[in-house]
C-alpha cells in the first residue's frame, strides 16, 4: 500500500492506498523532520507503514534523531547552503525487513538520494529510493534510476522531483525534470 499526506494542512491527514499486497509505503515532504516527529509517530500508531521515504528533512549531520523503536532510519543530509535549513532526504524502514543501505552514486546535478535495499514478503529484494530535486530548473540526475534498475530487479522511486509534465498532468506545461523522464 501507498499512504500519501500532506504537512501543509492544518491537521495532518493521510490517505492508503494499494500498491504492492505485501508492502505497505509512505512519503512526505516534511519541511523539517525534527517538527514533523510526532506527526509521523501517530502515523506509525495508525497505520504501521513498512517503511517511510522523506524530503526536505532540514537535518545536519550532527542531529541525533529517532523516531521508533521498531524502525532503522537511513539518511543523507544536505550541508554547506548557508544558514537556512533546505533539502536532504531520508528513509526509515522497519527493522524487520532487514533494510540495508544502498551505495548510491554521486549526483552530478541537484538531486538528493538516499537508497535501501528491503526483504519483501515474497523473498524478494526491493530497492526503495527516496529522492528529491529542488526547483532549480536542472534536469533530475537519473544516475540512481539506472544504477538500480541495472543492479536489481525491484525499484520503488518515491520523493518531489519538483517535475511537470503534460503525461502526468494535463494542465502543466513541461520543465526540464519532466522532460528528462521522456
């Protein structure tokens, strides 16, 4: 299952939805994890989601930061952008699925990636990707697609690409990172 939410409603709400039968997977963009940890604690409570995938975490490698006790968290900070806190990219999964890191590829562009590799139910591995790609006008660097559909068969891509594109959405006019895709 899918859950989707929004953190820029009033009261957070999330909706599930099916995706695979034995995975269930949730993504926001949180614009601040440190804020949205009880949010995300009540989540877990109502849902008991596989694993997460969060953008714009705004955490710097010096933050020490847990959100359950039954969950491994994998992240990469964004550092050197000033005073202001932007960007980075997180994954938390269930320690029962056994996640390991994914040594993913630089990025020659703006994106931001994190990467685990996950047991399903079903004995298969799945790479679970959570990414993000500021508005910056830049294509999204695809290096980490191709790396892991190259590498292994299951790929599940989750984050704010900031990407337009009239195949997805017929009221937006393309941009660069929508266009990458086609």
């Amino acid at each position: 299952q899918i859950v989707t939410t929004s953190c820029r409603a009033k009261e957070p709400y999330y909706t599930v939805r099916p995706l695979m039968p034995s995975l269930k997977l949730f993504h926001s963009n949180v614009r601040s994890l440190k804020r949205q940890k009880q949010s995300i604690k009540q989540i877990i409570q109502d849902t008991a989601p596989d694993a997460f995938s969060f953008n714009e975490t705004w955490l710097q490698p010096n933050d020490n930061i847990s959100i359950h006790k039954d969950y491994e968290i994998f992240r990469k900070d964004r550092v050197g952008h000033g005073q202001r806190p932007s960007g980075g990219v997180a994954l938390l999964a269930m320690k029962s699925l056994r996640a390991s890191p994914i040594t993913l590829p630089p990025s020659r562009l703006s994106t931001e990636a994190v990467g685990c590799c996950i047991n399903n139910s079903d004995g298969s591995k799945v790479a679970l990707l959570s990414l993000y790609k500021p508005p910056d006008g830049q294509p999204v660097d695809t290096s980490f697609i191709d790396f892991c559909v190259n590498t292994l068969s299951k790929v599940l891509i989750m984050g704010d690409l900031n990407a337009k594109h009239p195949s997805w959405d017929s009221q937006a006019a393309a941009n660069a990172t929508g266009n990458s895709f086609f």
